[in-house]
C-alpha cells in the first residue's frame, strides 16, 4: 500500500515538472439570454504570435506567417472537430457552422490570415452570417525556469456577439518542458475549451427584478 502510495507521488510530481498550467474564465451575468437566441457560431482562423526572441534564426518573418497560416487552419479545423466530438457527449445550444464555410464567406469579403486582425468584430460576424463569433488567440514563447528551458504558451479563447459585445473568454498559459512541442500544447488547449464553452451550460430561466 505505501509503495502504491509513493508511485502515485512520483507520477504526480513529474507531471506537474513536465507542464502545468494556469487558467480563468470570465462570462458576462446575463449570458443566457444571449444563449437563448443565438442559432449559430462560427470558429474564425486562429491568431497566433510568437515572441521575436523565440524565432528560428534560420526563418524570416515571412517564412514563420505563411507557417502560421497554415498552422492557424490546421487549428481550427481541429477545434471545430473537437467540439463535435464533444457534443457526442454534452450537446451545444447552438450550431458551429462549419469551418470550410467561415472561411470561404471571409475569403469573399477579402479577409485572410494577415489581415483578420484589423476587422471589426461586428463586420467578421457579419460576413460569417452568425451569431457570434469564437476567437481564439495564442502566444508562443520560450523561457528559463530553475535553469532549464520551458515551453510557454499563452491562450485566450473569447466569443463574441454579433454586435461585437464581449461574452465569454477564457485564458489559460501553460509552462511545459522543451520535449512538448508548441503544436501539442495548443491542441490541448483547445480540447480544454471545447470542454469549457459555455453553450453547453444548462439554459435557466433569468427573473427579471
């Protein structure tokens, strides 16, 4: 029974040295009357930095954004399956339109992966024709912690109504070892949101004072 209990300790404690995160959420009170009439949300590309001192020296600046637009798609086609796999078990109060639609209905109105940024959120919901808008936003860097190098990577996954109001984000950084690539760590991010989405709270009744 101790050796089982020691195990357990050991396990623990090289998890928690290889990665361990920090996270927060925030949801506007009345977010439930939003839930109730919105139909449909849409994933748009994903934002992704990376800190100037953690850049390849072997790369340009633009060698790493067509990598990181690549990467941005890859991403979020993987959150939206995520999130349909995770409707098998919880189901969403709203529909995720499907990331190859978003996509073409912004490339129509002349949004891209570089450009993105700079669009309001009212006109990307607009162009999207949904509801509201999921946001994701991840920054990637490279640190010294107790000597050794560390892997860190910072989240914000946000939704937005249609109007541009902010409802709900979440933040989550995560500190991890060299061996945890920067991929690895944003697909577990993302699987942790998906999770966390609030479509998927029970919709109650709002009394009105």
């Amino acid at each position: 029974m101790k050796i089982s209990k020691l195990l357990f300790i050991f396990i623990l404690i090289t998890c928690f040295s290889n990665s361990y995160s920090q996270s927060t959420i925030f949801k506007i009170n009345d977010f439930t009357v939003y839930q109730k009439i919105h139909k449909k949300i849409a994933i748009i590309p994903i934002d992704i930095t990376v800190d100037s001192k953690s850049m390849p020296r072997d790369l340009t600046v633009s060698d790493l954004n067509k990598l990181h637009e690549g990467e941005s798609m890859f991403l979020q086609d993987y959150f939206f399956a995520v999130n349909l796999n995770e409707n098998q078990n919880e189901k969403l109060s709203v529909e995720i339109q499907d990331v190859r639609k978003t996509n073409n209905l912004l490339e129509k109105n002349n949004v891209n992966f570089f450009n993105i940024s700079k669009i309001s959120k009212e006109d990307l919901a607009k162009f999207c024709e949904v509801d509201a808008l999921v946001v994701v936003f991840f920054y990637k860097s490279n640190q010294i912690v107790n000597e050794k190098p560390r892997n860190t990577l910072d989240s914000r996954v946000a939704i937005f109504d249609k109007n541009g109001k902010l409802l709900w984000e979440y933040y989550d950084t995560i500190f991890a070892s060299s061996d945890k690539n920067a991929l690895y760590l944003e697909k577990f991010i993302l699987e942790k949101a998906a999770k966390k989405l609030p479509y998927r709270d029970e919709i109650k009744e709002v009394k009105i004072k």
